[in-house]
C-alpha cells in the first residue's frame, strides 16, 4: 500500500505575480493560508543560507507552526540557488524557492517575494544575517498588539561601514522629507498581508517597496531590535546604488526635484534682475573698464548652469518614463518550487498504477 508522500511541483517560467494562495473563512471572505511568511532576497549568499534557514525555523517553531519561508533568488553570480536545492529536502512545505531570470535589484525581488507570499503577516529582511531571526518574535507580537499594518525593525547601532551609514541617512532623510513619517525604514520589517498585497499594483521599474508602502497606510512604526556584523562578504551596496535608490524616491513618488528647478529658475531670473540693475547703475557712474564683460560671463555662467540642471532632471523623469512605457519587467521568475500535498485522488491513482505493476 503506498502512503501519501510529497512531490516537488515546479511552476512554468511565467508565473504570476498574484499566486498567492488563500483560503475562505466561514464567513465567505478570504483570509491568508498561513500565520507567517519571511521573505528573504538572496543574492550570492550561499555561505550563511544554511544557518539563516536554521535561525529563522527554530525561532518560528517557538510561534506558530503555519509558516513560510520565501527565499528569492536574485540572480546570484554563486551556488546560492544549489544550496537552496540541496536544502529544500529539510524544510518540506515551510519553504518556497524562486529563482529570477537575472539580477533586478532588492526592491524588485522584494515585489516578487510578496506576490507569493500566503501569510496574514509577512516579514522582509536581509540574508546576511545582520538581522538576527530570533528578532521575528517581537516584531509579530508588537504589530499584533499595537494593530498596525507596517512595523520597522531598528537598530540602535549599525555595524555597517561609515560610508553606508552615511549614504543610508541620505535616503532616510528623503524619505522623511517625502512621506512626512519620522520612522526610520529599513530591509527588517513586517506587516500585514493585506498591505503586501496592496503595492502589488505597481508592476512597474525603478522600485523603492517603503514608498509604495506609505503611500498604502500611515498606520506605520518602528521598534528598536539587535543589527549584528555580517557572517560574511561585504554589502552588496555602494554610495552609488544608494544614492540611486534616494532618486527612485524622489522621482516616483515626488516632484520635488522639477519644484526644486523650478525655484532656481525663479532665483536665476531674480539674481539676474538684480546684476543687470546693478551694472546698469555702474555704467552710468562710469565705472565699467571692460563694457559688457562681467555681466556676458555671469548670465552665461549662471543661466547655462540652471538650464542643464533643468534638462538632467527634466530628463531623468522622462527617461523613466519611457522605460516604463516600454514595459521593461519588474521582474522575470525562471522557477518557482515548493513541496506540496498529493490530493487524495491522486494518491489513490498512484495506489491503483503501484498495484497494477505488482
């Protein structure tokens, strides 16, 4: 007699975004599958995978046993996706493996993680373990408690490197200035699964996941929690990424830089009213050795500046305009693995194929 096993079921290269699966109450509404589901964005990890999945299992144990785990594979240049094949085994129904077509970014494969997400709270956070897992239990029981949709894990001090320290508070700072929020985002968070699937309308570039979060609910904190030195590797982020993560928050959810133009054109025209008034009255006082001079330079100067300026941010928004226009993806899912349940009938099909070759 065969008993029930598990099977691997691999999803075709296309997947949608919005699989998610749910189950409906007494009441006829739908609700989450699961109490929690951790989303963690991969990317050339594959030497702490394996204490990662260990810490976050051992720790949710302790909270509920309907969980998931959703690792995204975001394009790793090493083994990460073979560890992650190699551990599937282990961790049966709890984890998901989803491997991208290429690397799309953090906030893209965030996107990703959460339109297959199935837990009524959804935790996001780092695979280099600097955000210690046995923190998850806080995080749960503060958004529980405090019924909010969107809760930030953060930590007093960083071991990060002064550079990312600095490039990071150039981001918050935006951030503030954009949303009004005076917490501070960062990749460990958690909320409800009505929120993670509220952003799952923006399906287009240039992702910045705590603006589209804020533009959903204002029902949003942050609780301090430990930040421990990577287990290995350095940060996959430079100044430079940041500060285009810091321009994807300005440009898609603000208009402040075309204000900001805007103003320095008014400030150009005004200097140059004023110059022109004050060279107007040396000439009649005869004191303009070289006529024509200073002023040719310092509207060139002053006018060609702001009028790049212009032009550059003008050209950034339009440029991620056409982008967009143009469809290029979010992201593009090559696999999508989890073990599942054989349905009843198809273990008694199995039964009657195992006895009819006996």
């Amino acid at each position: 007699m065969v008993s029930e096993k598990t099977y691997l079921m691999k999803a075709p290269t296309v997947v949608s975004r919005r699989d998610g699966e749910t189950q409906k109450s007494n009441g006829g509404e739908r609700r989450p599958a699961l109490d929690l589901s951790i989303v963690v964005p991969v990317y050339n990890s594959a030497g702490t995978l394996d204490s990662l999945l260990k810490r976050i299992s051992s720790t949710l144990e302790t909270v509920t046993p309907n969980y998931e785990i959703i690792l995204v594979d975001d394009g790793s240049l090493d083994d990460s996706w073979a560890v992650i094949q190699a551990l599937k085994e282990s961790y049966g129904t709890h984890l998901i493996a989803v491997q991208l077509m290429r690397n799309y970014g953090q906030h893209n494969t965030l996107m990703c993680g959460l339109g297959v997400a199935r837990g009524e709270y959804v935790v996001t956070m780092d695979d280099d373990l600097q955000n210690p897992p046995e923190e998850i239990p806080k995080l749960f029981s503060y958004i529980k408690q405090h019924k909010l949709d969107l809760v930030y894990g953060c930590p007093q001090h960083r071991h990060h490197a002064a550079w990312r320290n600095w490039g990071s508070r150039i981001v918050w700072h935006f951030y503030r200035t954009v949303f009004r929020y005076q917490v501070t985002p960062t990749p460990f968070r958690i909320m409800r699964h009505q929120l993670a699937q509220s952003v799952m309308f923006y399906d287009l570039n240039f992702t910045y996941l705590d603006g589209l979060l804020a533009w959903c609910t204002n029902r949003v904190a942050s609780i301090e929690v430990e930040h421990h030195t990577r287990a290995q590797g350095r940060s996959n982020y430079s100044i430079g990424k940041l500060l285009v993560l810091a321009l994807n928050l300005y440009t898609n959810f603000s208009l402040i830089p075309l204000q900001i133009v805007s103003g320095l054109g008014l400030l150009t025209a005004a200097s140059g009213f004023f110059v022109g008034m004050y060279y107007l009255f040396q000439f009649f006082a005869s004191n303009i050795a070289v006529p024509g001079f200073a002023s040719t330079i310092i509207a060139i100067l002053i006018l060609g500046g702001v009028q790049l300026l212009a032009l550059g941010v003008i050209g950034e928004y339009l440029g991620r305009l056409h982008l967009n226009v143009n469809r290029k993806p979010q992201y593009v899912i090559r696999n999508i693995e989890r073990w599942e349940k054989i349905p009843a009938m198809a273990v008694e099909i199995v039964r009657h194929q195992h006895v009819g070759h006996v």
